[in-house]
C-alpha cells in the first residue's frame, strides 16, 4: 500500500478533518474516512490508495461514455478501489466497495509512458470513484498533460469545490453521475446529498471544463418521470447542449430488482429529447438503443454508433456539415 500525504484537510489536534467532500469526516488517529482512503497516523493525513491501480485498459471514449468528447477514439483507463457512495446496486461493487481488492503501485511517468504508447487520445480516471484519488489523479493529468495527453474524470461530483477548482484546472473532460433528482434518495439509498453533486455540475461547467451527464435508471429508485423530467430540466438550465446519458441497470451487488423497463428507457429518451439537444441511451442492445448524434437543428446524422463502432459522418470544427449548426463537440 503506498501512502503520500494527503491535500484538502484541516488538522484539530490527534484528530483530522478531510474537506476533499462534503462528508467532511472527522478522523481519529489510526482510522480512515467514509471512502476507505485517507487515514489519519498521529494527526497527518494520508491518501492510502496513491498509485494503487486495480483495472486498467484501453476503452473506447463512448464507454465512459463520453460522445462528444474525441469521438471513436481510444483512451486508456484506469482505476483504484474505495467509493465515498454507498449505492446498492452499483455495477462496480467489486473494486469501489471491496476493500481487499487487488491492487499494483504504478508510478504516474510509467502510466503516462503506457498511455503514449498505447496511442491514446489521453488517461481516463474512471472504473471507481476518481476524486478520492485526488492526489493520484492530479500527478498524472499534470505528466499527461506535458505529453499532450487529455484527462478524462468520470465520477459521481459528490466533491468540495475547492478541490473541484483545482480538477478543474488539469481534467478536460468529466462525465458525472446525477443518479436522481430526489435528495431523500440521494441521503437514504447512495449514503450522500444531491445539491454538492448538482453544485458540481454547475461549477464544472462554469470552470470550462467538457461535460456529460449519467443517469443510471434503476427500477425502484429513480424510474419517476416527473422527477427524470425535472432532472433533465436542471441539465438544460447549466446547457442544453451537455449530453445526457440514460443507462439501463442490471441486478448487482445488494438490489436485485429487475432490469430497466425497456419501453420506459424510451419514454424518458422521448421527454428528455424536447428538453435537451441530446439524448443517449446506453447499456441495452444496439437494436433498442438511441446512440446517434443527431444535428438539433437540420437533423443531419452527425455521428452514427452501433454498440462501440462508431462513424463521424457530418462533423467539420465542431459544427454540423450540412446546415452549420455549432454542435458543442470536441474532436
Ligand atoms: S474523501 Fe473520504 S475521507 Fe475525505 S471526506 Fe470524503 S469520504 Fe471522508
């Protein structure tokens, strides 16, 4: 396990207090916070997961998902273990809620190097939560980032804004998690409060920082329309050009009800389409999905996807080839 000093807490004599999210944890000498990664020893704070890296590969951007952001191309991520949620039906539980997982230090500089060989785009943060990584995370967008390379977070925005200010200043790109739009859901099922995550968004968004949004449509917690429709309305109200991703869920780690409701994945794809540019659904078969990106204005297909096979047709600096409409994407 390799610890470094952690940044963003405040030191109250034995104890700590960690201000990286809003948890805030109070830590006594010889114990962790909520996320299972930092550790108080003697007054210091520590991140205990620095360099620790538990999944890595090359994904295709649209995995992330992440569609207006170098579309078709190839980013290499990477993972560590430990969430500050609590959701039950995460579909990483394995590696964000198992402690004992397996995990090999990597230093940033071999990271990047495998990146560049690799040939991709940039490194993504991604499989479990990247902000309880900051330190990590921060290290390595900075290499990157002398390599040229982009830095991709995709997290659940459940962090402060300070340490979001300084993300902000090396991530290029986030896709964030709004899991619902219900702060009673957001305390009682995911253990954590929907305004820092909705603060998030806006902040992220005010910082210039690239954005998408992730909805994982749980049966049983979220499938509300009135509230998905209200959820949508607040995307809009940041940028109606943000792409909102709907994804289906399947039974995983402590819920078991059943899969997404198909047909209902399509109701809310329709409504959130007369709110937003664009609409996504994700995590069914390509025969049920809607994962073309279609111009708003003409619409032209701009970028067409089958599963991860993905075709930039219509696309000329960000904007629409036919009617020159700008289209908000990165490439
Ligand atoms: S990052 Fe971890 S230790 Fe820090 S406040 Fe959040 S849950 Fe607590």
């Amino acid at each position: 396990m390799s610890f470094i000093e952690a940044q963003h807490y405040l030191k109250k004599g034995d104890s700590v207090e960690c201000q990286l999210c809003p948890h805030r944890c109070h830590i006594r000498d010889g114990k962790s916070g909520i996320c299972g990664a930092r550790e108080n020893k003697k007054g210091v704070l520590y991140s205990s997961i620095y360099g620790e890296v538990t999944s890595m590969a090359m994904d295709p951007m649209e995995k992330k998902p992440l569609y207006h952001f170098f579309p078709g191309s190839q980013i290499f991520s990477i993972g560590t273990k430990g969430c500050n949620l609590r959701c039950p039906f995460c579909q990483n539980w394995s590696i964000s809620q198992e402690p004992s997982v397996r995990s090999s230090y990597r230093a940033p500089e071999e990271i990047v190097n495998m990146a560049l060989s690799a040939g991709s785009v940039g490194i993504a943060y991604t499989y479990n939560e990247p902000t309880i990584w900051f330190e990590y995370v921060k290290d390595c967008s900075l290499a990157a980032k002398e390599k040229g390379l982009k830095n991709v977070l995709v997290s659940n925005g459940f962090v402060n804004p300070a340490p979001l200010d300084e993300l902000t200043g090396f991530i290029d790109a986030m896709n964030i998690d709004l899991k619902c739009y219900n702060d009673e859901t957001y305390k009682k099922v995911m253990k954590a409060d929907l305004g820092p995550v909705k603060e998030t968004i806006k902040r992220a968004h005010g910082n210039g920082c690239f954005l998408e949004i992730t909805t994982l449509v749980v049966t049983g917690i979220n499938d509300n329309m009135d509230e998905l429709i209200e959820l949508a309305e607040f995307i809009a109200s940041v940028d109606r050009k943000i792409p909102w991703h709907l994804s289906r869920y399947y039974p995983s780690y402590k819920y078991n009800k059943p899969a997404t409701d198909i047909s209902f994945l399509t109701d809310i794809w329709e409504a959130g389409s007369q709110i937003l540019d664009y609409v996504f659904t994700g995590n069914v078969h390509p025969s049920d999905s809607h994962g073309d990106t279609i111009c708003p204005e003409c619409h032209t297909v701009i970028i067409s996807r089958n599963g991860y096979h993905t075709v930039v047709k219509d696309l000329e600096h960000g904007r629409c080839k036919s009617c020159g409409h700008e289209l908000g994407i990165i490439h």
